[in-house]
C-alpha cells in the first residue's frame, strides 16, 4: 500500500525498513515478499519529482570541473534514479573481482554474485542476461579485444511502470513518501532500535524494524552514515576508516574518432532491436589478459555520432541536435539534465549550426521522421541517437573505470539541509596514473584495430598528450561507488561480504557505494544483483532460523 502523505507506520514494528524506493531497493522488496515478512520503504521523495525534495541533495562540491550538480544526479521520488537513467544494463566482469589494486580487494569473487544476474536483468526489464554474442562481421583476427560484449537497455526504463506494478500495490509492503530518513537509533549492544524519518514540515516519525537496510544512492547512504558517526566517532572504523573514501564515478569522453574500414563491422555498431524486444548495442572491451598484463583500466569503447556542438562535422541532423538540446525546455524533454549540460556547455556559434541546417535539410528530413518514430512512439523505444555516415567516421566514446585513491572522498560540512542533516562535502579526484593508464588502452586499441585491419583511430591530441586530455575531460557524478566499500574487516571496509554493517548488527547497506571498484560497468545492474542477494541471505540465514 501507498501512503501519499507521511504519516506514522501503519505497523508498529515491521521485519524489514527499506530505505529508498529506487530500482534497487524496489527489488529487495520484491523478493523479500515472496515470503511473509512485513515490509516497510522510506521514501523521500512523491510521486513526481520535487524541487524542495532534490534541495535536500544539495553539496559542496570542492572542484565543480570534476563532479555533476549531485541534485541532477539523484531523483528523490517514488522510483529513484530509475527516472533518470538511461536503461543501460551492463553487469560487472570476472576481472572486477580480481586483486589489481592495493586498495581494491573484493570479499567476495565473481561467481558469488553471477548466479543474480538472471533476476536483476528481470528486474531491469532488459530481457536475458546474456551479453555475449559473437558476430561473423566481426571476425579480427587475435583476441586481445573482444568485440562480443553487448549492451541491454530496459523496455521500459521507469521500472514502477512495469517490473514493479504489482510490488506496488502488495498488502504486505506499505511505501511511505514524503518520509526522509535522518537518523538512527542505537542501542549499546550495536542494534538499530529506531529509523528516524521527518516529513516535509520537519516532525519526527519513529520507525521500528528487526532489519534496516539503506538503499538511497551512494552519496545520500554514506551521508546518513557520516552523520552517525559524527555521533559516534568510533563506528565504522573511526576517522581512519574507509566510510567516505574511496569515492569512484567513470571516466568518460571521447579522445579519438574511429574509422571503420569494413561497411559490415560499422552497421554491427548500432543499436538492434533483439528477438527478447530488447535493444542491444555491441562495446569493445580489452581482453582479461590485456587488462592484467598492460595494467589498463577496465574499459568499453563504442562508436557514437560526431560531437554535436562543434558545427565543423558539417551534418545538418547533428546542428538540429545540438540546438534541440542546448534549449534547456526542449532538451530536459529529449535526454537527462545530464547529458544534455555535457553538449550545451561548449560555446560555439548557433549561427554556423544553423548555416548546416540550411544547406542540408533533406538530410534532416530523412532521418528525422523514423527516429522520432522509433525514439518516442514505438512500443519498445530506441534508447539512444545514432546515424551511420558515408565517411565510416564516427566519435568513438569511452567508459572507463575509476582507480580507487583513498583521497577521492566525501565528508559532511557545516552546513545543513532544511531537515537538519549536515550536507555533504564532496573531493572526488582523478589520478594521472589513472589517465596514463586509459591512454594506454587507446594506443592498443588502435595497434590492434589496425593489424586485424578491422579499423583505425584518429586522435583528436597528439601523442604524449592524449593522457592530459583525459584529464581535462574527467567529470562525473551520476554512479557513486567505493564509499560504504565490502570488505572483510571494520579498519579497511564498512560492510562485509553479506551487506552487513560492521559495527552494527541489523544494518545493511544495498548501494553501488559498497563497490571496491567501478569496472567498466554503469554499476545499476550489479547493484540489483547484489540487492536479490542479500533477500536470499536475509530470508535464510537472519529471519528463517529465528522462525525455527
């Protein structure tokens, strides 16, 4: 049951309060009501999207060059950021799991968690989980990258609308909106007593459960923790523990163009509409061995259309997009605040896109009426814009992962939000080792392409630059990883391999924050994997043998 308004729990004590109504916590609900427990979600936002709601998430940020606006990174409404993402689904690699880094060990390995992916893709409407599939287009010779990975973009990407519906309206699960969590209380012998939450108009609602688990995004649970701590200075490690560091996102951009030398290699690029009613889109990740033995960043690379806000690429469709997306009422409609800041921040000339336009409309008007067919009104939408060109030219994209530095990190300021709850001071940091490490991939990338013969890369900086570019260009904020990081001890980790909080007994986190590192992957799917099995664990070894 939904409760539009905040009011006090209709239970006086539930098995379970689930913090945060996101996709994640969402499918932690969902399994957990195949059993007969008594479920509770704290939501802070409405049904719709709030402007008093999204001030709440309002930080510090310390270098604003490095890191996104944090309240266009996070939807506090019914649903949470699966309001905003754009339906990628991607899960993390056996090699994430593997020691690479000094500060990066995972408690837990790869086939812990592979056996979730089925329900998460489930979960994210995604259709199988498969992301392997070997195309005899693509047939380059050696294996040093492989070109077989794929890309799988939900159906439907605001997942109450679909997966949800019936979790929604379950008897046994009551949602609160309008209920920001901004505390807890502790007993001595490191229970959870009581979840504090406040409604818009700041007055206390208590709320009692055997279990809590945190599941409101990476920076807003490590927010609640650090303001616990403050408190209690010796929980979670100390102030020498890892609570807050570690913080990671992706490096993201395009350093390079990529020229297909093969038509049939091109059109495996785009996106296709698969036999589930999926789309799919193909990436190109080093091998394992390449990423162990060159020491290169997990990383996928894709072909995507010409930078749309430099007029030079000459393409009437892509001026028409640069404009559409620069005015902010029409662009928030067409992409995420996000991504349409990223194009709208270059200053070039309207008049330049305007003169392509002019001298090409047929181009536009031969594209334009499948796409919007497609983008807005099909059953399954395209989930992405993309046009081949008779160049074979195209910009070729990067998501990278972040190294995890114990100096990249979060903390709360002296500043407080208007429930009382100390904002955030966010340092995220991005290391040359880490953009010396993303060239390198680049450079073997491009030796590789052009041995197989399959393609080649063009650099948009000259060699031995190409590191410091990456630099200039590194800035994110959407994915929060690393800061309420899995470990196997309370002075290195915050949770362990089950979730659990360390120092506390019935507290579990369910967030892409407990993430030793980031991998390649928008980290949404792995997170929902992680979410179906801490239901398992829960559902056996916490509630079942207390039935017993």
């Amino acid at each position: 049951m939904i409760f539009e308004e905040a009011t006090q729990p209709a239970c006086d004590s539930y098995d379970v309060c689930i913090i945060g109504s996101g996709p994640v916590g969402l499918a932690l609900a969902s399994e957990l009501r195949k059993t007969k427990l008594r479920i509770l979600i704290a939501e802070s936002g409405g049904r719709r999207p709030s402007p008093a709601a999204q001030q709440l998430a309002q930080a510090h940020i310390v270098d604003s060059n490095l890191h996104d606006d944090v309240r266009i990174c996070v939807s506090r409404q019914l649903g949470g950021t699966s309001n905003l993402w754009s339906g990628r689904c991607v899960p993390y690699d056996p090699v994430d799991f593997v020691d690479r880094f000094d500060d990066g060990q995972w408690p837990i390995g790869y086939a812990d968690i592979a056996p979730y992916f089925d329900v998460a893709a489930q979960y994210a409407d995604c259709g199988p989980s498969t992301f392997q599939n070997p195309d005899s287009r693509l047939d380059c010779g050696n294996g040093q990258f492989d070109l077989s990975r794929r890309e799988r973009y939900s159906r439907n990407k605001k997942l109450i609308q679909s997966v949800f519906t019936d979790t929604l309206h379950d008897d046994q699960l009551d949602i609160h909106l309008k209920l920001t969590v901004s505390d807890l209380v502790i007993s001595e012998d490191g229970n959870v007593e009581k979840v504090i939450a406040r409604r818009p108009d700041g007055a206390e609602i208590m709320i009692s459960s055997k279990v809590t688990v945190l599941a409101m995004g990476g920076l807003e649970t490590t927010r609640l923790l650090l303001a616990l701590q403050r408190r209690k200075p010796a929980l979670f490690g100390g102030a020498e523990g890892a609570l807050g560091r570690y913080y990671m996102s992706h490096i993201v951009g395009q350093a390079s163009q990529i020229y297909f030398r093969d038509p049939g290699i091109e059109a495996a690029f785009n996106f296709e509409l698969d036999e589930h009613r999926s789309y799919v889109r193909r990436r190109i990740i080093p091998a394992d061995d390449q990423i162990l033995q060159h020491k290169l960043p997990n990383v996928a690379f894709w072909p995507v259309v010409s930078q749309v806000s430099d007029p030079t690429h000459g393409s009437a469709l892509l001026s028409l997009a640069y404009l559409a997306v620069k005015f902010p009422p029409l662009g928030r409609r067409l992409t995420s605040e996000v991504i349409r800041r990223h194009h709208a921040m270059h200053r070039v000339s309207n008049a330049d896109h305007v003169k392509n336009i002019v001298r090409s409309p047929l181009e536009i008007l031969s594209f334009l009426p499948s796409f919007l067919y497609w983008r807005y009104l099909a059953t399954v939408r395209r989930p992405g814009f993309y046009a081949k060109n008779r160049h074979r030219l195209y910009g070729l994209y990067f998501h990278s992962e972040h190294f995890p530095d114990r100096d990249s990190h979060v903390r709360l300021g002296n500043q407080q939000d208007a429930l009382g709850l100390p904002r955030l001071e966010i340092d995220i940091k991005f290391s040359k080792e880490n953009a010396d490490a993303l060239a390198r991939a680049h450079y073997l990338l491009n030796e590789w392409l052009r041995e197989t013969g399959c393609a080649e890369l063009r650099f948009r900086e000259p060699t031995g630059e190409l590191s410091g570019a990456m630099l200039t260009m590194a800035r994110h904020g959407t994915h929060q990883i690393g800061t309420t990081r899995m470990g196997v001890s309370r002075q290195k980790a915050v949770v362990d391999r089950n979730l659990k909080v360390f120092d506390l007994k019935n507290l579990y986190v369910a967030s892409s924050s407990v993430f030793p590192t980031s991998s390649q992957a928008n980290p949404t799917l792995t997170t929902i994997a992680f979410a179906a099995r801490l239901a398992q664990h829960l559902i056996e070894y916490v509630f079942q043998p207390a039935m017993r």
